[in-house]
C-alpha cells in the first residue's frame, strides 16, 4: 500500500452545460454542479468547469472477507473477495452501520492512496478469489472501479460491488464493461421508504438496474433491510417482494435481513416475528430462494432446492458447512438447475482473515 498525495483524477460520464456548469451522470440524483462545487456525493468537484473525482483509490478499508458476509450466497460459494471501500455516499439514511466513512467526503490533502494494481497484488497474496467494492456507495468511485475491475481480470480475479442500485444505466454499462461479475443491490423499501427517509428517490431505478444487469449477463441478488417503523408494514414489504417478483423473477435470491439500532435511527432492532411473516411471504409468493440474515439462525441461511426441498448449501458463520450439489449446478436428488454461478471454494477456512 502506498501513501502520497494524489491529485484529483479526471470524471467519467459527465456534461459540459452552460456558464461552467457541468452534470454529472454517474448516479440518477444527476447533480448540477457550478464552479467550485461538490456534487452531493461530496466525491465529484467542477474544477474550472470540468469534473473530477477527488476520491480516486482514496480508501477508507480494505480487508479479505467471505462473499457469504455480502451477502452473496448464490456466487462462487466459500470464496473470498478482497473487500475495499472509499468514502462518502450518495444516500443518508438514518440507520447507516457505515456512517463514519459513508459521511465524511474526502479532501485533497495527504491521502491513504492504493493504486488499482496494488489493490489486486494484496488480493492475490491474499489468496482472494476476487474483489469486492463494499461498505460505502461504490459507483460514486466510478474511475477506480473500472481501472481495479480491468486488472483483477488480468489476472483472472473475479469483479463484484455492494450497492444500493442508484446508479445510471452509462454507469452500469461501464461497470460490466470491465469486468463487474456479480453485485447486491440494497432495496430500501417502497416508494413511502425512498420518499421519507432516503430523500424522496424513486426504488424503481433500483429494480430496473438490477433487471438490466441481469440481461448484462451480471449476478444479482437483492437485499431488503427490514428497519422497524420504516418499512415493515404489509403495505411496503409487500411492494417489494411484488416488484422482485415482476421484474427480476423467480430465481433472483432475495436475503431479507435484521436492522439494528445505527447512526441517528434508534428504534428497536426488527421483530423476529416480522422477518419470518416476510419470509413465508416471500416463499409463498414463489421466489425461489430467500434468507433471513442477521439472526445467526443457520437454517434461514440454508439454500434447500426450490423442487424437492432438501437442503443443498448449508452456512454457519457466513462460511459454507454443507455443499451438495452436481458439478453442473444441480440439485443431486432431483435434477432440478440451481441459480449458482462459478465455483465453490472447499476447505477454505477464515483464519488468514479475522
Ligand atoms: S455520483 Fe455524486 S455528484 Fe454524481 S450524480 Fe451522484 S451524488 Fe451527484
């Protein structure tokens, strides 16, 4: 890792407006920036009517970790990824567990800077089977992305990123462009959700970018964070399993996960009772394969084939303890094709991390 200063690196996906302005089109809150200004990121400047991203390999954490803990269940099971994140983001919301690198913006000054290369080199010495662009709002860092994507895939690493799904479809495309393999997108709720806490954004952009990355060929599973008092009435969870259904599908896994007290949000953590009513809801409306995360209940984290219903891939402590399926991807009691994409990683323990 080297440290030194770095100077601000030139925008991607950007326009020339009028009187210096420039609009930038990484994400769609498409920010109108004036000379001088920051977008609301905090990560994009107008320097003399050009846009630049002052946060370029500018990182907050970088550590080897499990793709289970994504949570990625469905995607190279049992591998690591080594996992990076910078700072600032392109949401607020008042329960981020992220808060004290996703609301400080970075300055020009001194830097922990990690070049793309270097990034990859600490991945395979690690012994990671592929990177990871997490914790804070990865497409905002959109320049170092693509350049860390390229060189993970010259040496035959795999691409995935953590995102909450606001991106622009330029951005998206660039991302799959170079190298994005697989990503989890963060459904916040319904349109009341957005509207209310989340600064009064459309969840649609989220459902329609993860329908166009799977037609990218991208893998995609869905998050839903059910946060007590924001979302976890029928009205609004049943929207959102409605939508997975009719936009992405059956097949799409869908981890409906706990919330717990963060940042400026102190309702108590969700009710267990409401997470599992989430669940039948969710295996009764046909999706195919969902999880509860964040109760530490290994058979809400198990994946059980959709027609027989034995139980495939079992996980405990975000770690694969039971892998039964054919080499082809499918379930060896019936035959029935699993949604799993590449391949798993046996005997792959977590000591070299923690
Ligand atoms: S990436 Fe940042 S500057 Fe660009 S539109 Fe999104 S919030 Fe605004």
């Amino acid at each position: 890792m080297i440290t030194r200063k770095q100077s601000p690196t030139k925008a991607r996906l950007y326009f020339k407006v009028s009187k210096g302005y420039v609009l930038c089109g990484v994400c769609e809150r498409r920010c109108l920036i004036g000379p001088g200004e920051k977008g609301y990121c905090g990560n994009r400047v107008n320097i003399g009517g050009e846009l630049y991203n002052i946060g370029y390999g500018v990182l907050s954490a970088v550590e080897s970790r499990p793709i289970e803990i994504k949570p990625l269940f469905h995607f190279w099971p049992n591998s690591t990824a080594l996992t990076f994140s910078g700072w600032s983001c392109n949401f607020h919301c008042p329960w981020c567990q992220n808060f004290t690198l996703s609301f400080n913006t970075p300055s020009t000054n001194e830097q922990y800077y990690v070049p793309p290369e270097k990034l990859v080199e600490k991945a395979i010495r690690n012994g990671d089977e592929g990177l990871c662009a997490s914790f804070n709002e990865p497409t905002i860092h959109l320049e170092y992305l693509v350049d860390a994507f390229r060189e993970a895939k010259k040496h035959g690493l795999y691409n995935t990123i953590v995102s909450n799904g606001y991106m622009t479809l330029d951005a998206l495309k660039e991302l799959r462009e170079a190298g994005l393999d697989g990503l989890n997108f963060d459904i916040k709720g319904c349109r009341e959700t957005y509207k209310k806490f989340i600064g009064a954004l459309d969840p649609m952009v989220v459902f329609r970018n993860a329908r166009v990355a799977l037609d990218l060929g991208i893998h995609v599973e869905m998050v839903f964070l059910v946060v007590t008092g924001a979302n976890d009435y029928s009205e609004c969870y049943e929207w959102v399993l409605e939508k997975h259904i009719e936009i992405l599908g059956y097949d799409v896994p869908l981890h409906i996960n706990r919330y717990y007290p963060s940042w400026k949000y102190h309702e108590p953590p969700t009710s267990l009772k409401t997470l599992f009513e989430i669940y039948e809801k969710a295996k009764e409306y046909g999706i195919r394969y969902v999880y509860v995360g964040n109760i530490g209940d290994p058979k809400y984290e198990t994946t059980y084939c959709p027609r027989c219903g034995k139980p495939l891939i079992a996980r405990s402590g975000y770690r694969v303890i039971y892998y039964k399926l054919t080499k082809n991807g499918r379930c060896p009691y019936c035959g029935f094709k699993i949604n799993i994409v590449g391949k798993y990683i046996p005997n792959k323990g977590l000591s070299f991390i923690i």
